[in-house]
C-alpha cells in the first residue's frame, strides 16, 4: 500500500512538472513565430506589389524589389536559421515532456486502480472502470463506428467474459 | 427450457467474441501489412485466415459458456 501511495504521490509530481513544461517550452517555440523565421517573407512575397502598371516601370521597379529581398536574406538568413534551429530544439523538448507526461498518467491510473482495488474491492474497482471505459469509448471522437467501439471495449468485455466463464454468473461478482 | 436459455446466452457470446476479435484481427492484418512485413495482398490473406481462426474460437466461447451455465444450473439442483 506504502508502495502505491509512493507512486500515486512521485508521478502526480513528475505529471505536473512535464505538463508544466511541455506549457513552457510550447511557448517559448511559438515566440520564434513566423515574424522571427519570415523577417524577409512580406518584402520577398509582395515583389510587384504597388510597382505601377507601365511595363518597364514595373520591370525597375520589381527589380529593385527583388535586390531589396536578396539583401533581406543574406542580413536575416543566419539569423533566422538559429531561430528555426532554437525552435526545433524547443518543440523537441516539449514532444519528450509530452511522452513523459502521458507515461506517468498512465502509471497513476494503473497505481490508482491498485490502491482502489486493495483498499476497497478489486471487483467493484474493475466494475467502475469497465463502466466509465464504455462512457469513454461511446463519447470519444476515436470511435466513429461499431467496429472502432469494439477495439475499444475488447480488454472490458474479455475481462467480464473471462470471469464468467471461469467462475460462473454468480461469483464472477464476487471478490476472492 | 435451462438448456435452450443457455443456448441463446452462448450464441450471444459467440457472436459479441466473434465481432471484437474479427474488429482486432482487421486492425492487426492491416497494421502488419502497413509495416511492410507483408504485402497488401497477404494482409488480406492474414486478415481470411485470421477470420477463419475467429469462427473456431467463438465456436469455444460459446461452448464454454455453454457449459458453463448448465454446470451452475446442475450445481444449484444438487443444492
């Protein structure tokens, strides 16, 4: 029981520590936004943007637009490969807390359903669960069909079937 | 009257097993076959065989379900 409560108390630690993060370095990576990577995109899109309409004024001017963009990206190239290369680093980061959040968030469902289990009834535990498995599968996006629905309830219909099989109608119910 | 009841329980448990494991095997053939451990076509051939296996064990379920619930029904008689 020590154990459990252990792990039930490190990894709600560990989650809130990794969701946090995960917030964290999101942030940080959207802060490195298009405004940081694009620095020339306006000025190289909008090349012939308010030229006039006479030919070889236009002609000048696009080139003088064109030459404006060149330099744009040599002045900002460099840069705004570091920002991309910071960006990566952070999503990266944010991708690995992810992992590691829903890895502990399985582990203190699992050390949840134990403590449950031990402390009132394995039985009634697993019942609950079945239930609230069946709402979660009949409301999730995830199931978009009766087979999807049957994945999804597979491991709470074998359990149930298995228990029946094994100790009857009556004492599939019962605990021990 | 016990026996017919129990017959209609293990149907209805074979054909509840037989869709979840036929639901299973098509995710696990085309998964297979997505890997590249095979090719489209032999994903179809998994997924046959694999149903053809599925027929067999819900024939199991049933049976034991089957039995299952005559056992308990003689049991309680003997009581």
């Amino acid at each position: 029981m020590k154990k459990i409560k252990t792990l039930l108390i490190s990894f709600s630690i560990i989650l809130a520590l990794s969701i946090g993060g995960a917030f964290y370095f999101n942030s940080l990576g959207e802060k490195l936004g298009p405004q940081v990577l694009d620095d020339c995109f306006w000025i190289c899109n909008g090349l012939g943007d308010g030229c006039p309409s006479d030919e070889l004024e236009y002609k000048a001017c696009y080139e003088k637009n064109e030459e404006i963009c060149v330099l744009c990206k040599v002045d900002k190239g460099q840069k705004a490969l570091l920002a991309e290369a910071k960006q990566e680093k952070y999503y990266n980061y944010m991708y690995s807390l992810i992992w590691v959040s829903f890895t502990s968030g399985v582990i203190i469902l699992i050390s949840f359903i134990s403590y449950l289990s031990i402390k009132y009834s394995f039985i009634r535990t697993i019942g609950a669960v079945s239930v609230l498995w069946t709402i979660a599968a009949l409301t999730s996006n995830l199931v978009y069909s009766i087979s999807t629905f049957f994945i999804f309830i597979a491991p709470v219909l074998f359990f149930w079937l298995f228990r029946f099989i094994r100790f009857g109608p009556i004492r599939m119910f019962k605990d021990g | 009257m016990k026996e017919f009841i129990a017959f209609i329980a293990a149907i209805i448990a074979a054909l509840i097993f037989t869709a979840i494991f036929g639901a299973i095997i098509a995710v696990i053939s085309t998964v297979i076959a997505s890997w590249g451990l095979a090719t489209y076509s032999v994903g179809g051939v998994l997924h046959t065989s694999g149903n053809i296996i599925n027929i067999f064990l819900s024939f199991y379920v049933g049976y034991k379900v089957y039995k299952r619930i005559t056992r308990v029904k003689v049991n309680q008689a003997e009581e």
